[in-house]
C-alpha cells in the first residue's frame, strides 16, 4: 500500500513561544526579563500558576522560558490577570512519567522554592519583572538595566528617523533552522515551528499600538539546499508573502491596521508539517496519540475514554448498582482501600478482600487454560474458574460475591488472590444491561403495548420507541454526573471499567492480563464451539460463510448510520434491525479490541496484553511475562515441569479436524477487522513488545491473502 501522510501534531494553542531574540534581548518594552537562560536543574518553584503544563508542551528548557516571556495576561472579572516571571520544565521522562515536558508557567513576587513534592526532573528558572511596566507601544526598545525605574509617563511618538541599513546582517540558517527528523519506527515528537526575531533586514511591519509585534517566520533554508531531494519529514515553510525584503526597503515600525490582518491570513496559508510513514516492510507503529488519547493531556468532548474523579464515578454507582451500596461496612466498598498483597479492607472476621489480579479475555482465545497454569503457582490463590464475576453479571449479587472471595483471601492470606473472566475483556450491550435500566423499562412498556395492538409488526412498534428510551437512558446519566458524549447518538462515559474502579477504590488492582487473539481465527473457533450457530447455518464451510456474511453486512449497515464506536457498544440498542439479527452479531463484535481497550487502560494502567498465538507455540515465554508482572519468582526448574505438563488445551491441533473457512470468507473478515486492529497496535505501542504485536498484525494478514 501506498505511504501514509499524517500531520504531525501541533502544540496546544495557548503554548505561544516568543522569539529566540527577545528571549535573549529582554522581549518588548513592559516584558519581563530573562535572568537566567538555562534555568536550575533539580528544582521546582512554587508561585500562582498562570498557565498549566499539561496545555504547553515542549522539548528543551529554552522553549519553556519563550514560553513565559511570550505570555499575555488573561483578565478576570475586570481585574488584570498575572503575567508570567516563573517557569518550571519536566525534562526527565523517568522522573517525570505523565508530566513529561510539560511546561508550568508561573507568577510569584519572590523566589520561593516548593517546600514539598520530588524536584527530580523539574528545571526551574525565574524572569526579572520591572517595578511598574508602562504601556506597550509598537517601538521595540531594550531593557533598561537593573536599578533605573521607566518613566510613568507615556513615551514619545518615534521620531521619523530610518533605520540603519549600511550593514545588515543576513540571516544564518544554522542556529535557527530546526534539524529534519528521520523516520523512526517508533512514533517521532511533535516537531515545532521556529521563528527569528525581527530585525532590520527581515521585519518591516509591525501590530498597531497597544499590541506586541507581529513576528512571522522567515525562509532560513539556504538556496544551495533547495535542489535536493525532499525528506521524510520536512520543515515549515513560510508563504512568499511571508519572505523578508530587501534591507533597502525597511520602514520605520508604524504599520496601518491592516497589516496585522494580512500578517494573520498569511500566517494562515502556512502548511502543516507533514510525516510520511514507511513501507510496511520496515516494521513501525503508529503515533501513540492516534490511536488514544496521550496520558495527562485535556480529554476532548467527542471521546468517551476519559478518567473522571473516583467521587463521580462512585456517585454513578451508587445511582445504577444500589446493590452495592445497600448495606453498611464491610460490605459496601470504601473510598480508600490499605496496602496490601490483596486489596482488602476491615479486620479480623469483617475483612473484606477482592482478587490482586484479573485475567480477562474473549471467549475462545485460550483463558482457560492460561489460568489453569497460573493457578498452579505455589503464590496463587485462584478463585475457581467459572465462578460469577458480580461487574458483568447481574445475577451475581454484591453481598455473594464479597462472601466467595474473602473466603479464599482469608484462607490463604499470604498468596495473591487472582480471577479469570473468559469473556470479561469484551464490553458489549448485554454486559453493560445493569447500567441501562431507564432504556429496558422504557421498552418492556413498549413491548406490553405493542402486543396489544395488531395493526403493525412488533419489530417496528419497538423500534419507534427505541429513540426515546435512549434519550431517557442519556439523561439519567447526566443526572448521576457521567453524561453520555459524542455527536449523533451519544455513547455511555460510566461502564464495566468504571464499576469495577468504584469496587477497588484508590487501590492500585486490579493487575489486568487481557489474552488476545487474531479476530478471525477466533471467530472461526467460535462458529464450531457454538452449537446455536451450527443449527442455524448447518455444519459446513458454507454454512460458516453465510453467517459470517450476515453478520458483516448487519454491522456495515449500522455503522453507516452510527459509527463503529456506538454500534460495537451498543448494536442492539440502536435500532430493530439490529434487534433482529442473529446473534446480535455479538462474535462479529468481540474482535474489535481497538473499541475496548482504551476504556480500560482510562481508569486501569497496570495491563499486560498477550497474543493466544504467542501462548500456543512458546507457553514457557508467556508464563514468564505473567509471572514477571505480577512480581513473583520463577527459578525452580521443579515447579516449571508441573505448570508446563500437558498440551495447551485450547490448541489449534485440535481445531485442524474442522473444516477450514473458505478462502473468500478469510479474506472478508482480514478486510473487516484490518482498521481495528491497526488502531489496537497504535493503542500498544507504549508496550515493551510493542513490535511483535505489528508482526501479530502483519503476519497475520499476510497468511490470509497467502
């Protein structure tokens, strides 16, 4: 396939950097000035923050102190807001983990050290605020040196005199022009545009009074550079209406209103910085930000995988599962849970414990077995497999639940408490049914009254009604505090992930394991495990096709109507005609991890995806990923013979004595799920086999088309 063309980034908005001269030279008259260009590493500084980090993005320590001295005040309330003088950088990516280069703009009427936090990764520097700061007017002048206070009156209109033109200095290239990045298989940072400052042969308009001068990015690239081959990833480049003229035909820095609009329109026409993505055959993974959002940045409204307070979401709890709520201590959870092995809470015979880890996975992708393995640990207390997991289950009551799992914590209280849930990962409508009760009420009504009269079907009675219940569903959610977002037809914000964050409190568990498999592969061992399927499309190659066609061509007509996102969620819902269909094309769904995954990595960081391949060919290999992120030793020979005795149960051998799926049914099914999965390998690059699963990715869809 053709190289993808991707823009890459921007920095936010509100990170306006000011040029690398006024930086160095003091900025414009009434800004502050820079006392130290580097800053202190090691130290944070404390002050009223004016602008936060997570909006302003940056590389070096430079551009955050640009940052701050480009910084205009924000009035509030008819007051003067506080200008920039303190700036702190989080340089360390060890150090700063979600903070990295963030850059907090500051102010505070001293130095003032941050008596608390860890300053490991923090660089902090501080600009020289003048006593009184007169009004900003369109002469650019220096700094007046430290120990003279400007005037207060208003300065004087500049006199007609022309700006020295006898030597201009041409602009070099080198210092300003940014380095071309490569293409690097692993995602390259943003790369920001760079300006010079204004000078006597470069700038010759300048903002009205009252305003700081418009700077626009000057050509830097030598003309001997202009022959060559284009990069991968290339720098800005300014319009021509944006070059410099000649030194001759510099005027004074008087412009008329209307060269800020055409600077503006001309700063507009400038072109995104562009990255081609290699051939497929140099194995690279996609932006982590295309595929979700980056961590610690600003949540946008049509994304619903977003991390709210643990007060909102146990208020939404409270509000949909009363249940869990409904008796006191022990029973009920708390808001904070203690260290421990196993997150438990109480004392004595009241304590109250849930499993450490969980491992959840699609149903046919081999947990079963996995879990046998684990459980074969001499620091594993496993819960049976089976057992009724209470967050997709409503049968499963609260109070049961609680009863079975501190049964085991307490029987062995010195092992980690583990779970497996077959087809835990996967959130579709019916596991969400206990968070929808104002849509089942709405349409078991509708049910009642459409069965008492015979003038039209039952399927588009219900259907006529489904909008609404929807809508009552929605504002039931706004009214428990986690409102539906999206356009169109809004999506759940509060679901499984999110309940099961209310269960365990501010505990760091649960420790996720999620067991993957090639969605195709999966459902073609879903089709001959399911008798429901095999009675209705007979046993046979032919059969298996005609229900996979179904079940595409029902899902491609949603997602016209609704998005992948919705219908994946919330097929059922949405209309009849997805009502009617077979199946609710519920084994079609289960293989677009990329819709699941990121709604549980919100709320629960600590997850170790694995590939059911990977598990079938090497199980010694994935034990000890598992065993090594659960943080439990893994040197005696002696219990590695008794966890690796026996063949993998779920093996393919014995899927070989079914018949194949047809070569056009694999195709079809490569071709559905291509753009998923490419979206979960851009969800997992942040991973440390984040490669092998682009070869899980590629190798399978090469063996379908081979």
């Amino acid at each position: 396939p053709p190289a993808r063309v991707i823009a890459s980034p921007p920095l936010p908005q509100q990170c306006e950097l000011a040029p690398k001269s006024a930086a160095k030279q003091g900025g414009s008259e009434g800004a502050p000035s820079v006392s130290s260009p580097l800053g202190v590493v090691g130290m944070e500084l404390e002050g009223v923050v004016v602008r936060p980090g997570y909006q302003c993005l940056v590389d070096v320590a430079a551009d955050c102190q640009r940052a701050c001295t480009a910084h205009k005040p924000i009035e509030a309330n008819g007051r003067p807001g506080k200008r920039c003088n303190t700036w702190v950088w989080c340089g360390d990516q060890q150090a700063c983990g979600g903070r990295h280069r963030q850059c907090w703009l500051k102010f505070s009427e001293k130095l003032y050290k941050r008596p608390v936090g860890d300053p490991k990764g923090w660089t902090s520097g501080r600009l020289d605020v003048q006593a009184t700061a007169p009004k900003v007017t369109a002469k650019v002048t220096p700094v007046p040196p430290k120990g003279s206070a400007p005037k207060p009156a208003e300065p004087k209109p500049p006199e007609p005199q022309q700006p020295k033109v006898s030597e201009p200095k041409p602009v070099q290239a080198q210092p300003v022009a940014p380095k071309p990045l490569q293409a690097k298989p692993v995602a390259p940072k943003p790369l920001q545009a760079k300006s010079v400052a204004p000078t006597e042969a470069t700038s010759t308009q300048a903002k009205p009074t009252g305003a700081q001068p418009q700077i626009t990015p000057v050509q830097t690239t030598p003309k001997a550079a202009a022959s060559e081959p284009a990069k991968p990833l290339t720098s800005l480049q300014p319009p021509k209406t944006a070059q410099a003229a000649p030194a001759a035909e510099a005027k004074p820095l008087q412009a008329p209103a209307a060269s800020n609009a055409a600077s503006q329109q001309a700063r507009a026409k400038v072109q995104p910085v562009v990255m081609l993505r290699p051939q497929p055959s140099m194995p690279s993974l996609p932006h982590p930000c295309e595929g979700a959002p980056c961590a610690r940045s600003p949540c946008p409204r049509n994304r619903t995988y977003c991390p709210r307070a643990l007060a909102v979401y146990r208020k939404a709890a409270k509000a949909y599962v009363p249940g869990m709520f409904a008796m006191r201590e022990p029973i009920a959870p708390p808001a904070t849970i203690r260290p421990g092995k196993n997150p438990c809470w109480a004392k004595g015979k009241n304590t109250r414990c849930l499993p450490a880890f969980l491992l959840l996975g699609v149903a046919q992708t081999g947990v079963r077995d996995l879990y046998a393995r684990i459980s074969a640990s001499a620091d594993i207390a496993a819960i049976p497999f089976g057992t009724g997991w209470f967050f997709t289950q409503p049968e499963v009551k609260w109070q049961k639940y609680m009863d079975i799992t501190s049964r085991f914590a307490q029987a062995f209280p010195n092992k980690l408490l583990g779970q497996a849930v077959a087809d835990g990962f996967d959130i579709v409508w019916q596991q969400q049914s206990r968070l929808a009760a104002p849509f089942l009420n709405t349409m078991a009504e509708a049910r009642q009254r459409c069965l008492r009269q015979k003038k039209e079907a039952l399927g588009a009675c219900m259907g006529r009604s489904m909008p609404h219940a929807r809508k009552l569903d929605a504002m039931q959610g706004e009214f428990n505090g986690v409102p539906f977002v999206g356009q169109g037809e809004p999506v759940r914000t509060f679901s499984v992930p999110q309940l099961v964050r209310v269960g365990y409190a501010d505990s760091p568990a649960p420790s996720l394991i999620v067991m993957l498999r090639l969605p195709w592969v999966r459902m073609h061992s879903a089709y001959w495990s399911g008798q429901q399927y095999r009675q209705r499309y007979n046993s046979s190659a032919k059969g298996e096709a005609a229900w996979v066609d179904a079940s595409v061509n029902s899902f491609l007509q949603c997602e016209k109507k609704f998005g992948v996102e919705r219908c994946a969620l919330s097929f059922e819902s949405l209309s009849s005609e997805n009502e009617a269909a077979f199946g609710h094309c519920d084994q079609l769904i289960r293989g677009l991890y990329s819709v699941f995954l990121p709604r549980w990595r919100q709320d629960h960081p600590r997850l170790l995806a694995l590939r059911a391949e990977q598990y079938y060919s090497r199980p010694r290999e994935v034990l000890q990923s598992v065993f090594s992120f659960l943080n439990l030793k893994t040197d005696d020979e002696a219990a590695w013979s008794r966890l690796l005795a026996g063949a993998v149960a779920a093996s393919p051998d014995r899927e070989a004595r079914k018949p194949p799926m047809l070569g056009a049914t694999l195709a079809k099914l490569a071709a559905f799920y291509a753009p998923s999965l490419k979206e979960l390998v851009g969800q997992l690059s942040d991973q440390p086999d984040a490669r092998r699963w682009y070869q899980w990715m590629r190798y399978g869809i090469e063996e379908v088309y081979s």
